[in-house]
C-alpha cells in the first residue's frame, strides 16, 4: 500500500548550495519531485538524453530559459520539456519559488551539459 508523502517526510537533498528538492516518487519508470530555489537563484543550463519532464509552479514565479525564448510561469503554470531541448531554471524574483519536477524517465544520470 502507497504511503502518503510530503516534502516533510520526503527524501531531501540540495543542490546549486542554495535550492532543495524532495523525492516525492523515486520509481525506476517515474520521477517526482518537489523543488524550492529562493531568490536569485538559477541552475546550470543542460540537457537531458532521454528524460522528458513537465515543471510545475505551486508558489511564486519560475523563468525557464532556451534557446531561443525566456517563459516565466506563474503558479499553477507548468511546461512540457522534451529530451534534448537545452533549458535553464531560474528564479529572478524577489521571492522563494516551489515547483514540481515530473520526469519520465527519472531524470538522474540523465543530464548533460
């Protein structure tokens, strides 16, 4: 039987120093997780081989950037992204953002710069 979870009783790990995700689903077909970057924070730009991945926005504000258009969501807004699409997350609010990784496959192991 599936458990109930939550960012607080979620795997944890950080990355970037500053930003935090927990593994909501960490199955081998599936990938869930919950993501907090504050402010003026930002990813490494990269690309995944095989993973496809939709980003949902629960709070604040998520500027996803390519090659060729910035999108900024707003909450409960997301985007699809496909594999081999270069993409970068950021946060250039002036507030914490929280947001939803979703990847098919999981995206661990996956990425490439």
């Amino acid at each position: 039987m599936s458990e109930v979870i939550s960012a607080a009783n979620a795997e944890h790990y950080t990355w970037g120093e500053v930003c935090d995700g927990w593994h909501l689903v960490r199955a081998a077909g599936l990938s869930v997780i919950e993501e907090r970057m504050p402010a003026g924070s930002k990813e490494q730009r990269h690309w995944h081989q095989r993973a496809r991945q939709f980003f949902y926005v629960l709070e604040g504000e998520l500027t996803m950037a390519f090659d060729d258009r910035t999108v900024t969501l707003p909450p409960r807004h997301g985007i699809e992204i496909a594999p081999e699409i270069p993409h970068q997350a950021r946060n250039s609010s002036d507030a914490e953002t929280r947001f939803l990784v979703i990847s098919q496959p999981p995206s661990h192991g996956d990425r490439l710069s």
